[in-house]
C-alpha cells in the first residue's frame, strides 16, 4: 500500500502536507477464496482501528489471522459419520452400566463477539448394542466446538450427535466453559466458571444414574 502526500491549507494560510491512507480494494474472489477474503477484511479492520497494516509487525498479521480462523472453525468442514468411521464395536459390557469420558478440553469462539471460550467436556453414555471408539467422543467434541458457538447449543450439539450416531440408552453431557467475552470486556469478572447440561433417554430419568455421573466426574 502506498502513503500518498495530500496538500491542506493551514490556519495561517500557509499549505503544509499530510499523509493519507490509502485504503485497498477488496479482492475479486471473495467466494472463491474465502482466505483473500478474509485477508481483506482484517486489513481494513487494522487501517480503521488506526493502524498501519504496511508496517513491519502487521505486514503478514491479515494473512496469519486467516490461517487462525481456517483452524479455529475447521469443524464446519467436518461430519460425525466421518469422524465415526464405522468404528462401532460389539463389546461384552454389564447391563446398562456407564461408559464416561471426562476432562475433555475444548476450545470453541463466542458467535456474539468471536472471543474464545475454553473449557472442559464431560460425556457419558449407556451402550444400546455397540460401544464407539474412545477417541471419537473429543473428536466429536472438537468438530463442534471449532464453529461459531454458544455454549448452551454446543452441550446440546454434541448431545444429540452421540444419541443419533451411537444409539445408546441414555447419554448425558456436561460442559464447562470461561468466557474471555465476559472476562475481557463487558463485566470484566475472571475466574467465572459457566456450566451447562444435555440429558437424553435414560439420564433424563433416573436421577440416581445422573449421580453416579456427577461423582464420577468430581461435581
């Protein structure tokens, strides 16, 4: 981008100079190459929150912040049935005991004002007639959580995508989450800890089976 010198007369009306931005123009594939799009629009965000994109710390800033937004909300590219992968077993297990996987960690981006939120999951289910592969639960965790999320839908997401795809007798999620939307700005109040829940079969009705798995995830 170039800097060009634009004369202005004075209040004593003597001309002096000043330098004027000049702003680019967008790219001409913005469908297409959803990369230059982006590219292009954080360049403008920089020149209009007073910067200079052309110095030497911002010069590559639009193009690193494009790859940052093709990872953080890769999930939209991805599928459950893919991530499953046939990986369904047939698994001798006790009569409608609990499988519980804790303490996944997720990192998801608040939809209102694209600040992260981070967290743990917290999944657990009753077997119908198949058990899935371990690492599928976080897999399928992260798919939706690298989108633009609250965390109430998530819960519910990752909820209902266990239900439809393993067909268990009851699955249960709980999700923690520490919003930078509530920590950076708005009530600045750190260290808060939200929490929310999904229950579907079984879990929504025997509430001693819900506390086996609140004291089995220390909650």
């Amino acid at each position: 981008m170039n800097n060009t010198l634009a004369p202005e007369s004075g209040t004593n009306g003597h001309k002096h100079t000043s330098t004027v931005m000049e702003v680019r123009k967008p790219s001409a594939h913005l469908m297409i190459e959803p990369r230059a799009a982006i590219e292009d629009n954080i360049y403008q965000i920089l020149l209009n929150v007073g910067e200079n994109p052309e110095r030497d710390g911002l010069q590559r800033t639009p193009h690193r912040v494009a790859k940052m937004y093709e990872e953080l909300l890769e999930g939209y590219a991805q599928d459950v049935t893919s991530i499953i992968n046939g990986a369904m077993f047939d698994v001798e297990y006790g009569e409608d005991e609990m499988v519980v996987v804790a303490d996944i960690e997720y990192g998801s981006m608040c939809e209102h004002h694209m600040l992260p939120f981070t967290g743990k999951a917290h999944v657990a289910y009753i077997p119908g007639e198949k058990v899935v592969g371990l690492s599928k639960i976080p897999r399928i965790v992260d798919m939706f959580a690298r989108r633009l999320q609250v965390q109430e839908r998530l819960t519910n997401e990752i909820t209902d995508a266990l239900e439809s795809a393993i067909k268990p007798k009851g699955v249960i999620v709980l999700l923690e989450g520490q919003h930078s939307c509530a920590s950076l700005r708005g009530v600045k109040k750190h260290g808060v800890n939200m929490m929310t829940t999904a229950k579907r079969g079984v879990f929504k009705t025997d509430t001693q089976l819900r506390g086996e798995f609140f004291r089995m995830i220390g909650k």
